[in-house]
C-alpha cells in the first residue's frame, strides 16, 4: 500500500487526524479574509464584462501579419477610444472585439481596419451583438443560478437536515464570491463560458459537500444512545475519513483545468479558454476548501447547540471526568506498593543472617558417627 493510501485508512479507522472542527475559528477568519479581499477587487475594479453582455461588434479579418497588440492599437483608435480585445486565430487571422459599438459606428471602424491592415473591407467579417441581448442572456443566468441555490437547499433539507442545507448555501456563496472576486482582480472577461464554469463548479462543491455530510450522517445516527464520543468529534473523524477522497478527487479536476488554463490559455493563446478555465480552476479549489473547512465545521456549531447535543456532551465530559478519577485512585495505591517495594529492595543487601544466638555452640560433624 501506497503511503498516501496508508494514511488514508489510518484517518478512516480513526487512529490519526487533524481537528479540523476545534481550529475552526481559524478557518472562519482566513475565508473571511479572502472574502473581503474579492469583494474590494469587485468594488474596485469591477467586472470585464464581455461583449455577449454589454453589446458591441466582432470583426474577424484574413490571416495579416501584423501582431496583436499593434492590431488592438489600431482598433482602438479606429474606434474612437472604445476597448479592444483581439486574439490570434489558426492561420495567421485575427478576432477583433470592441464594446459598445452600434450598427452605424460598426461600418466607418471595419473600413478603417481593413485599411490599417491593407486587406479587403468584403474580407473583414462584422457581427453586432446589441445590449439587449447581452441583457437577457444575464437575467437568464441569473435565473439559473437562483433555481439552482433553491433546488440544492430543499434537496439538502430533505435528505439532511435544515442545518446542513445552510451550511451548504453558505459554501456555495462563499465559492461564488471568492471566484467572482479573482476575476474582478485578474481582469479576465466574463463571458457565457464563465457562467457555465460558475454553475459547473457549483455543482462540484455540492458534490464534496453532500460527501461529507452523507459520512457524517451515518457516523452520528442514534448519538445519543452513546457516550465516548460529542457531536463535533463524530463530525470531526467524517472529515477526515473523507479527506484523502477529497484531496485525490480535488486534485484529479485540477490537472486538466490547469492545463486548460495555463498551458492553453497561456502558453498557446488560445484565449477563449480563459472564460471558462479559470472559473473552474479556482472554484474547484474553493470548493474543496469549503467543504472541509466552512461547511461541516459549521453544522457542528449549529448542531452543537442543540439541547439533545448540549446533554450528550455534558454526559460524555461527566464519564471521561469519572474515568479519569477512577485511573487517578488506582494509581494512588499502586504507586504506594511500589515505593514500599523499592524500600524493601534497599534495606536487603545481601542474604540474610540468622541470630548468632542460634549457631552458637553448633557445627558441622567432622568424622562417623561412632
């Protein structure tokens, strides 16, 4: 067995683990944190909100030699000021996306393009995308998301608990801010690819959630028929009897994601990638993050203050306390025997001597008897 396997049924059977649920203020305080950090991006810098969002023209020209960003400074200026992004195609072509573009200020910026990049004005290909569509297609993700969060919270409580399905929703909008807030701070666009990466990592959160709390689930069925173990310790072996699982499947997503995100996206400028990718990569990370930090140590709080928990824990201290009491008491008398021991080994040198008493006058016989 592997040595990862091997601590992954060590943490299963109970014999090692971390305490996730008693550190968990710490875990609090880091989300936190984070939080504050996206949500100041957000403020700051605000969302890049792509072109299927805010309306604007596509151009898309014949294979040109000229770079990029000279091709984005020319949109630009063709454009009157307005944004640009442009991004290589296969074979030499380029994708040409400026905002806020109507249909008349669309045909002067395609004939300026075309002679900037000495192609044909018939070559440069022009889609317009208007603002009202780019408002319905985010009303519609909206929408989604919503019936989403509502679907997960009855599912949850009907086959969990109320507690449960609250801290569910609380891990999810934790991932949705944390991942909303990195592309607030890295300024990649949004797009409809990163509201499918967005509902896509939603759904994989859940998934690691709904893991645990179904390890969670049986471990504290009829808990308070015993009384070695609290709620939140019952809580704390689910997480890491679960956790090797979480890592591994954690860490088998990202491979490809990242490879999506950094070797497709960076290395080989494929561009469009972006949308999706990194909404996936850090929303897999946050979600295994939420999981085992935010989720499950807060239905331990919440379940802890019950007053079913509250009695079992009393019980439970009450038994270790009389336990422990009752070891100190048969340590007492043992610890007595031993000193008297050692105190007799002391005393006792050598062999005995008998009184001279009885030796007097007394000898071995030294011939036959006669």
């Amino acid at each position: 067995m592997s040595k990862l396997g091997n601590i992954g049924a060590r943490l299963y059977r109970g014999e090692v683990g971390y305490d996730f649920i008693g550190k968990r203020k710490i875990w609090y305080g880091l989300s936190i944190l984070i939080t504050i950090t996206a949500i100041v991006g957000l403020a700051v810098r605000g969302l890049n909100m792509g072109i299927e969002f805010s309306g604007g023209a596509v151009f898309t020209t014949p294979k040109t030699s000229i770079s990029a960003s000279e091709a984005q400074h020319k949109a630009e200026s063709a454009a009157g000021g307005h944004q640009a992004v442009v991004q290589k195609l296969g074979g030499g072509a380029l994708r040409i996306q400026i905002s806020g573009l109507d249909t008349k200020q669309a045909l002067p910026v395609q004939e300026e393009l075309a002679k900037d990049l000495n192609v044909q004005v018939k070559d440069v290909n022009t889609q317009l995308v208007g603002p009202s569509w780019g408002e319905q297609i985010a009303n519609k993700a909206w929408l989604g998301l919503g019936i989403f969060m509502v679907l997960v919270v009855l599912y949850l409580a009907i086959a969990f608990e109320w507690r449960m399905a609250l801290a569910a929703l609380v891990a999810l909008i934790h991932d949705l801010t944390i991942t909303v807030g990195v592309y607030a701070l890295v300024g990649f666009e949004v797009t409809p690819g990163t509201v499918i990466g967005l509902l896509t990592i939603l759904g994989y959160s859940l998934y690691d959630t709904v893991v645990v709390f179904d390890s969670l689930k049986e471990a504290s069925k009829d808990i308070t028929k015993q009384t070695r173990f609290t709620y939140s310790e019952i809580a704390n072996r689910s997480i890491n009897s679960t956790l090797v699982r979480s890592i591994n499947t954690t860490v088998v997503a990202l491979l490809p994601v990242a490879g999506l995100l950094f070797v497709g996206g960076g290395v080989l400028g494929a561009g469009m990638l972006n949308d999706i990718s990194l909404a996936l990569f850090v929303g897999l990370a946050a979600g295994a993050y939420s999981s085992i930090f935010i989720a499950t140590p807060l239905v331990a709080e919440l379940k802890s203050r019950e007053p079913q928990m509250k009695a079992l824990t009393k019980r439970v201290q009450a038994k270790r306390a009389a336990a422990a009491a009752k070891e100190a008491d048969q340590e007492g008398p043992r610890a007595d025997a031993e000193d008297a021991e050692d105190a007799d080994g002391a005393a006792v040198v050598g062999p005995r001597q008998q009184p001279a008493s009885r030796n007097r006058g007394r000898g071995r016989p030294s011939g036959k008897r006669r």
